[in-house]
C-alpha cells in the first residue's frame, strides 16, 4: 500500500520498548488505525514530543496490507489540544470520545464521524473546562448511530411533552408516568433532551453524567467500562 499522508487525531498512546510509541489514530482518509512511531522517546527525536492524545496533524504512514500495525514516518502538527489535560473534566470528557472512537469508528473513512470528533474536541477546548461538555460526547454517541428515544414513551408510544418521565438507560430511552413511576426531577428532562441533541444543558440533578456513563456501558461498550467511564460517572 506504500506511503499515505492524511489528516488525524491521537486518540491514545503507549509507550513501545525504550525508544518508540505506539498510537491509537482516528484518520481521515483510512478511518482507525494503529502505528509505530519509531525512536519518538528519544531526547533529539524527529516527533519533537509532539505525540500525545487529542493532538491533531498530517500523520505520514507506511501502510503494509493486511497488518494492523502501520508505521509512522512524519507528523505535521495541525491543532495542539494538550490544554485539555489541564482540567480533570475535559480530560475525561475527551478521553471518553476518544474511546468511543477506538472501539466503534467503522474500519473504513467516514468524514461524519471524524468531523463530530474534531468538532467536539475544539469546542471543548474553547470551553475551557467551566461545567458542561456533556453535549459533546452525546453528539459523538449520535454520530455513531447510538441516540435514545426521547420524544415517545417506549412501552405505549404515547408522545412526551414537558411532563415528568423515567429514563431507562438499559432500554435506551423514556417510559411515560402511566408505564412507569417517574423517575425525573423538573428540568432534568428538558436538559436530558438538549444534552442528547447537542446542546449545552443544565443539570439540575446532578444526576446527566451517571445517565451519561450508564447509557455508553449497556449500548456502547457491551457491557465493559471503558477506563475513563469510572471517571466520568463521578463528574458534577
């Protein structure tokens, strides 16, 4: 397959021997991968320390057909995101899109899936870690064809307005007062809508990023954590 330069986020890394790193990629042209790039540990390496989770460039690959493992020869950096380490929420906020991405992005290109990424990544940058970010990851569930039902009550198909409700997050979305004992506090529904399509939301029960986390376990991973959802359970 030779040489290919494509534009591509680190989604994660781990350190290969003394001298090397191995990388999780989500590029644009060949959708997930994983490389090698060779000597990046070192003191005067060509990377420049530059390889690190959420951190987007124009990765040149050697592609060899029908090897999981590719090698990197260069990196171009484009968007430099490591202030996203700085705050715990948005280091976990993006490390859950991030996993997300390495365990469900199709093995092929889908520019869809790659702009959602991009796109909440920056935006979360921009926000700086002050509250919210939940939209982010919910955009990226949606962009990965995982959205709950919350307009239709999923036992009687009675519409949903304003009204208090349960959200079941095992059955992937809302039970009406007659099916179900309302489980909803005011406000929590209407910022679980905003939240699921989006948008920015409050939280007035404290109560969106366990739904959050619960939601992305049962339909995401199958039932496995991925190892930021522990961390993301537990966010205000």
């Amino acid at each position: 397959m030779g040489l290919s330069t494509t534009r591509a986020v680190i989604l994660q890394t781990y350190r290969y021997s003394d001298t090397s790193k191995i990388l999780r990629l989500m590029t644009l042209e060949h959708g997930p991968c994983s490389a090698i790039a060779k000597g990046a540990l070192r003191p005067k390496s060509r990377f420049g320390g530059m390889l690190e989770p959420f951190i987007e460039g124009d990765a040149t690959l050697f592609l060899k057909e029908g090897r999981d493992l590719h090698t990197l020869s260069g990196f171009e950096l484009v968007r430099e995101r490591r202030a996203l380490g700085r705050s715990m929420r948005t280091y976990t906020i993006a490390s859950v899109m991030c996993e997300l991405v390495m365990r469900l992005a199709p093995e092929h290109r889908d520019d869809s899936l790659y702009r959602s990424l991009v796109a909440g990544l920056d935006a979360l940058l921009a926000e700086g870690g002050e509250g919210g970010g939940l939209q982010h990851i919910w955009g990226l569930v949606s962009a990965l064809g995982f959205h709950p039902e919350l307009e239709r009550c999923l036992r009687c198909g009675r519409a949903i307005g304003s009204e208090r409700a349960r959200f079941d997050y095992a059955a992937g979305g809302l039970y009406c007062s007659d099916c179900a004992t309302p489980g909803l506090e005011a406000g929590e529904l209407d910022a679980l809508r905003k939240l699921a399509a989006g948008r920015p939301g409050a939280d007035p029960g404290g109560r969106q990023a366990r739904w959050l986390a619960d939601f992305i376990r049962y339909h995401l991973a199958e039932g496995a954590n991925l190892r930021s959802l522990p961390f993301l359970r537990t966010l205000p």
